[in-house]
C-alpha cells in the first residue's frame, strides 16, 4: 500500500485524498439538540462524521446515535421511489410511482374526502422529526383543516403546558451559576450528552448535586453527591413532601412567596397533607434522604432543577406532578433568579437563541377555525393550551365518528407505534381511512398502511434553517445529493401546494421564501446565512438570558404572578374535575382494583432513554443495533430468581390490553417489582400493553412510564 | 512523539459512542461478520452484599510490551517507531491465533473471509496527520483521552489504559 492510499484508507481529508469536509447537522433525535456535524465527503458519498469543532453548540461532540450517523443515512430500508399501494393496507405490497403521480393522486383524493366530508376531515400529523413542521401547520390550515396534530401529543407539550399555566413560561436550569443542581430524572449521559459538562463544571467548583431517578444511572453513579432511588410515579407525592420540609423548617423564601406569587395559601395547606413518613411510605425513600435532599435544595441556593421532556409526564398523574416540582422553584425563590431557574423563550422549533422569529404567527395566522379539533372535548386544558390536536383522542374519532368523521390521514413520519394499543389505531385506519399518505425515510410498519408512500430524504441530503443558544442561526446546505428519489419534506409540502394550487403565495414560493419570512427582522436573510457553513451570531440576539425581567415584568399568567394554584385550570369546567393544585394521585389509579393488582403485580415502565436509541428511529441502524441486538426486558435479579427467570432468556411481558415476546436482561439498577422495556420495536412493541384510555385527564398523555403487567417465561420456538 | 490512551472510569457512561466512531473510522460490516475493534461494559458487580457499577471501553491497550508482537510467527505485528501503537500488517497471516492467546485483553479479531487478523492500530494513520483516534473523537465525556507520554507523565492521572485494570475505582451503591 502506498502512502497515498493509506491516507485514502484511513480517510484523512486533503486535496490528495480527495476527501473534503462539508458541514451539516446530525437530525435523527430532539430538534432541541441537533448537533453540527463534519461529513467527510469522496466521490459524492459520505465516508465518515464527526461532531463539528467549531460549532457554536456542539463544540465537536456527538452522542452515540450521531456518531453512527453514517450508518444511518445509507441504511438499507431507506425508502426510494414514491410507492402506491397494491395489496391490502398493512400488506406491504406496493408499486413505485413517479413524483408527478403521487401528487396528482394526493391532491385528487384530499379534495374528494373535503369536498364529500369538510376540510376538517383530513387530519394532518408529524411524527419525527419536528424540523418542517413550521410549514406542514401551515399547509395544513391553508388546506381548511383545523386539525394539524404531531408526536408533541405524547411529547413535552404537557411539561410545556403545566409550565405556562403555572409560570407563564418554561425556565431552564442557569448551570453556570448554581450551588446545588436538583437533577429531577436527569440522566444527560443518556439523553442529552452536552449537558453533562455542566454539572461536571459545577461539582469541580464545589457544587453539589442530587439525583432523582427510578434507576441507578451514569448519572448517579458519576455526578450525584445524593441519589434518591424512587418508587416510579411518586414523584408528585416526594415534591409535595419536599415543599412541606421546606416550610416548616423555615427554608422558604417567603418574601419571593409574598411579591411574586399566587395561591400560597392552599399549596401550603396541599403540601400540609404530606408528612415525612407518609411521603416516605409513597416513594419508597428514607425520610431522612428525603430531608437532606430537601435541605440541600432550599438552603445551598443558589439552585436549580433540571425539568425532563417525558420522565414525569409519562405517567397519568404526570402532569401534576411536573407542576409540583417546578413550585419548588418558586418556594425557594429560585425562579428567575441567576443560578436557579431562568425563563428563556424558544426562538425557533424549541432553541432558545435570543431573538423572535415569526413561527408562531407563520404556523398559525391562517387558522381556519369552524370547527373543533379532535380530543378538544376530552382533554379542554390542552385544548385551550396547545394550538394542535390531541392525537391521543385520535383513535375514539375515527372509530366513533363522534363530533365529526376523520376519513383522511396526511402524515409525514407518523408512527403508529407512539400510540398506545397501537393494534387499534392501525385497525382503525385500515378500515375507517379513504386515504392515507405517509412520508417517511425508511419504510415502517405505519406506511405499510398507507395508500401513497413518499421518500423523504435525512438532514445531510438538504438544507434547513435551525438557531441555536448563544444567540446563533444557521441554513444548511446538503453535502450529499438526496439518495435515489427522495426529497425534503419541505419540498415536498410546498411542491403539493403548488400541485393542489393553495391560496398561499408563500407556500408556493418554497421552502427558503417561508424561511426568509420567519426570521424576518432578525437581521440576516436565507441567502446571507447560506454563505456561511458555520452557525452565524445574529445581530438581533441578546445572549445570554437575564434572570429577574420575569419578576420585574410580572409572569405571563392571569394574576401576573407564579400561580401555585393555576387559574388556567381553575377556568376549566369542573365537570372535568382538574385541580388548579399540584396535587397527587396514584399513577395507577385506573388498574389498582384487588383483581388486577394479583394478576398484573409488576410496575410497567417504558421508554426510559438508553444511549443507543431514540424511539423507534434508531432500531434499524446496525451500528446501533449491535449493542442490544434483541429486544430486552429488564428485572431485578430478585424478582428474576422468586420467577425463574434466567439472563438472556425468552419471557412474555403481558398486561390486560396486549403481550409481546422479549428477553431479559437482570440488572440491580431498578428496584424489584419494576419492569423496564424500551419501545418502539416493530417486533416487539410494548405500546400493545398500554391502555388506549390511561392517560392524564390534564394532557392527555399516555402512562407510558406507568402501567400494570406481569412477566413469564416462555419455551423457546 | 509516542501516545497514550487513557480512560477514566469515572466518567465513562458505556454509552458506546467510541463504538460507533471505531466501527465509522474502519467501515466495520456487521453483516459480513466483522466486529467493532472497541468494546463497552456496563457491568454490575455483587461484591460484600452491596451491588458496584462498573462502565468501562476497552480495546488494544497498545502494550508497552506487547506480547502479541512476540507470539506472530510470521512478523505481522510491531510498534510504530513514531506513535508507539501497536500496528500490524496482515498481508502475510495465516490466521493462526496466536496473538489472540498471547493477548491478555482479546483485542485481535479475525476477518471472516480469509480468516486474516484486524485489530486497534490507535488509527496510527489519523495520529500521524495531526487527528485524534476516532474514538477518542466521539466521547462526550471525556472519558477516553489520546496523548503524548509527556502529556501524561505531566497530567498525573496514572489512567492509562494499560493501568486500567488497577485504576478501576468501584463505588459502592
């Protein structure tokens, strides 16, 4: 081998290898990270990925999933010409079509199912990945249907939404500056790598740390001074018993409690009803671990906590209890305080970066009304809160008819497999749909279902506009052409406007031309962010968030202030029977009758986050896949001895609505009578075993983190 | 200049992003058999009643003194005069394994066409040009690190990946 090629072979950039470098960012997880990457570009294809040193903010890094990006993006399963439907729905059986054909049929049967039913009978729903979103609501509304739905149906809108109605805005954890970081299910090694530094840096200068989790992480093995092992779904009842401590130990902040906020009174008097021992029973911890982490928290301020998109909101008493962790901040007067917790408004699909953009009003100011969105009469607090549908009422409408019928679904990256008995809802499509487009990258088992299939292309195969924190903003440029047919979701929305001539200039101008409008003012146009293949500081950014302009311009609630108890709530009919309070009930409240306790005795607990996959998208990658081949259960070795359970062997995981078939891994990480599945399997999906109808009566979300089952070994073959 | 890898147990998550970036640097075919040249161990360990986790990444630990370059019979293996990693030139191999005997770690893998050895090289290659590992590159946590002998003389750290074994601090749970 010469030297030349031994370059080439080990993929060093440089004219003489003919590798160039090219910038674009890495999409398969949140759209809250989407970290800068380096692909390492010959001939065309990419041949490598690293994190890009000199991005704003990654600074290099790449999380496990990004680190197999490539592998990712040159999967085999990748979709490649747009498809029609040849056998039943669900078969799988289709026939590849042109571009020009599958417009022509989507425009034709969407106008059929408005013109025989109503705009409104066309449901339009995002799944992964959120980037195009701001131009699929808006297709939507311009199309005439009110309802434009999304996985933020069982994704950190309830966080959002108990974080308006009880502060007005979110407020994340000002790291840089705290003496104590509360780490309220926080696991960064898992689920948000850039962040672990932080608390790292904070420990260095003598901070400390406590970690709340129901198993033994990273994180609290590495970073954690006191970890509270809690039972899962008592979270609620620890805050409420954390807030008692903190009062009647004389650690509240009652001057902040006085000026800025509202409804001290009754929280006090809810927060009475959780004595130590009691609280200590709930949640399984020691009442002494309780009181220290307490006292830690209130009295080495200041303090922040760390707020999770799903941990506690996944459970149907999820949404109350996130409430009841945030009023801690406000109890210590932490919030809005420099080192505690700092409101700062998302600039653009969910940054933060220190400037408006115009997506709310992009997203919505064609709104057609006339009509109620589906779940709108189940769940009226997300109703009234969210400007999407509840999807998680989805499968009721289309079953049921009932306020009006759904007979058309247009989806990009729908999957089935977020919705509880995912069984039912594809049932009902197949029956109950006159047509259903699905958009996706690779073919999944939802656009098997579909009439019309199209190929969407990754984030390195087009350019899309992203801000990030640090007051940055960006316009990729793809660094490989879209592999076989596939196209941007973008593209392919405003193409179909064009096709179904949608009275909207905008969308019919393209992709950058909705761009340029949103970031409007901002100070930099499409065309100069496209010059620059680095992130660009914009002009208009303040950066970073000054704490107190919440307490100095008052809170964006009814009273003006932090509302322990949430007139939001308070205004929603009692027949629905919400508590303003951030009171406590049991998570598993609709399954604890004497019968289901027997025959379902252990605690079901989903999708808590392992570093190698993010909901079903990752499954398929090998890379990835290599590191837990099989889906795989996991148990406490004591439960796995009184049952027989062996490492590696075949159990049934069943609960009354489904059973999938998995192995078991034995781990001390969880405490007995807790099971941990990880979902989004194809295989083996453990949403068959969650109820269609356990869901938070607050926001509608599943308990996907809290749900009875019971486990038993099977034969093999 | 010679190199040294060293890991630090405490802030290693198993969260196998080296794997990746190990497996993306040598277009590593999971299909066709081959296997990553790195491996994560996310192990429990029962020890005097109580329960110790342990997250490890491990790979050729680049030997001072290698044994597996004394056990070829036919010369393959031996040291990069520059970087010190243990390198290897498989063109004559015949597959006999005795390097994987010799290899206290299991860091020598097999080619299943052909049956021809691969291993960790350090990606002498990248070093060479200035590059880190690669899976140095993709650890988020500073838990894998690749640098000079004078550096880790200097640094103190005593984490050298070849003193791992004894560097394993294990906290009690």
């Amino acid at each position: 081998m010469t030297e030349l090629e031994a370059k080439i072979k080990a993929k060093i950039p440089g004219a003489d290898t003919g590798i160039e470098v090219r910038r674009s960012l890495c999409a398969i997880c949140s759209p809250s990270h989407h970290c800068g990457v380096d692909c390492y570009v010959k001939d065309g294809a990419i041949v490598r990925v690293e994190g890009t040193q000199e991005h704003p903010y990654n600074h290099g890094k790449l999380c496990t999933k990004g680190s197999s990006l490539r592998n990712y993006v040159y999967r085999a399963d990748r979709i490649k010409t747009p498809l029609r439907r040849v056998g039943e729905r669900g078969e799988g059986a289709f026939e590849p079509i042109s571009w020009d054909e599958a417009y022509r049929v989507i425009a034709e049967k969407l106008n059929t199912v408005k013109e025989q039913y109503s705009p409104h009978a066309v449901a339009f729903f995002s799944g992964y990945c959120k980037w195009y979103r701001p131009v699929f609501q808006r297709f939507a509304h311009v199309f005439g249907s009110v309802n434009f739905g999304s996985d933020d149906s069982t994704c950190s809108a309830a966080k959002a939404i108990g974080d308006r109605v009880t502060a007005g805005s979110g407020a994340g954890p000002d790291m840089a500056h705290a003496n104590t970081f509360l780490g309220w299910n926080y696991d960064g090694y898992y689920s948000a790598h850039l962040s672990v530094q932080g608390v790292q840096k904070l420990k260095a200068r003598g901070g400390k740390v406590i970690i709340i989790d129901i198993r033994d992480t990273p994180a609290a093995k590495n970073l954690a001074d006191r970890f509270l092992q809690i039972n899962p779904g008592t979270d609620g009842a620890l805050a409420l018993g954390m807030a008692k401590l903190i009062i009647d130990n004389g650690w509240a902040d009652l001057d902040y409690v006085e000026k800025y906020t509202h409804g001290f009174t009754e929280y006090k008097a809810l927060c009475g009803q959780y004595p130590l021992d009691k609280v200590s029973e709930i949640t399984g911890l020691k009442g002494e671990d309780i009181y220290e982490a307490a006292k830690l928290y209130a009295t080495n301020g200041p303090a922040c906590i760390n707020y999770s998109a799903s941990a506690l909101v996944h459970h149907i008493n999820g949404f109350n209890s996130h409430r009841a962790v945030l009023c801690l901040s406000a109890l210590t007067g932490n919030f809005d305080r420099a080192g505690g917790n700092v409101p700062n408004p998302a600039t653009y699909l969910h940054k933060p970066a220190g400037f408006r953009t115009r997506e709310q009003e992009f997203r919505t100011n064609r709104y057609p009304g006339g009509q109620k969105r589906i779940g709108a009469e189940r769940f009226p607090l997300w109703d009234a809160q969210f400007n999407e549908f509840q999807a998680m009422d989805l499968l009721r409408q289309l079953e049921t008819g009932d306020p009006y019928p759904v007979k058309a679904v247009f989806a990009l990256g729908m999957n089935a497999k977020m919705f509880p008995q995912t069984d039912r809802l594809l049932e009902a499509m197949k029956e109950k749909l006159d047509f259903f487009v699905d958009t996706d990258v690779f073919m999944t088992t939802t656009a098997q279902y579909a009439d019309i299939v199209l190929p969407a292309c990754t984030s390195v195969e087009r350019g899309e506009l992203k801000a990030y924190q640090g007051g940055y903003l960006t316009f990729t440029k793809p660094v490989i052409r879209p592999l076989y047919e596939s196209r941007s979701d973008v593209d392919i929305l405003c193409d179909l406007a064009r096709v179904m001539d949608l009275d909207d200039g905008l969308l019919k101008q393209g992709y950058k031309a909705c761009a340029d409008w949103i970031i409007e003012g901002c100070g930099l146009t499409v065309s100069e962010l496209e010059k620059s293949e680095f992130p660009v500081k914009v002009p208009a950014a303040r950066w970073p968030a000054v704490p107190g302009k919440t307490l100095e311009n008052g809170f964006k609630t009814a009273t003006g202030k932090f509302e322990f108890c949430a007139t939001a709530i308070a205004d929603i009919d009692p027949k629905y029977g919400l508590d303003p309070l951030p009171s406590y009930r049991d998570s598993l409240e609709d399954q604890n009758d004497p019968q289901t306790r027997q025959d379902y005795p252990f605690y079901l607990c989903t999708g808590a986050r392992l570093p190698h996959a993010i909901h079903s998208r990752a499954h398929e990658t090998p890379w990835l896949r290599s590191l837990r081949p099989f889906p795989t259960c996991e148990v406490n070795p004591q439960d796995a001895g009184r049952l027989g359970l062996k490492e590696g062997g075949d159990v049934e995981l069943y609960s009354p609505y489904g059973s999938i078939r998995v192995k078991v891994k034995l781990t001390h990480k969880i405490k007995p009578g807790v099971i941990l599945m990880l979902h989004g399997y194809t295989e083996a999906n453990v949403n068959l075993l969650i109820g269609r109808d356990h869901l938070d009566p607050y926001s509608g979300f599943p308990g996907f983190k809290g749900m009875r089952c019971n486990i038993r070994t099977v034969q093999e073959g | 200049m010679k190199h040294v890898f060293v890991f630090d147990p405490d802030k290693c998550c198993a969260c196998s992003a080296c794997m990746m970036g190990c497996m993306d640097q040598n277009d590593t075919d999971l299909s066709g058999g081959g296997r990553c040249y790195r491996q994560t161990f996310d192990s429990e360990i029962e020890r005097d009643g109580g329960v110790y986790c342990a997250y490890l990444s491990a790979a050729c630990m680049h030997c001072a003194d290698a044994p597996c370059i004394d056990a070829c019979p036919v010369g393959c293996l031996s040291k990069d005069p520059e970087t010190g990693f243990t390198v290897y030139d498989n063109t004559n191999c015949i597959g006999c394994k005795s390097c994987a005997l010799a290899c206290p770690f299991g860091a020598p893998r097999y080619r299943r066409d052909g049956g021809k050895m691969v291993k960790c090289d350090g990606c002498n290659i990248r070093v060479k040009n200035g590059l880190q590992p690669a899976c140095v590159r993709a650890c988020s946590f500073g838990a894998l690190t690749c640098m000079t002998e004078e550096d880790y003389a200097a640094d103190g750290s005593g984490k050298a990946c070849s003193a791992l074994i004894d560097a394993l601090t294990l906290r009690r749970k």
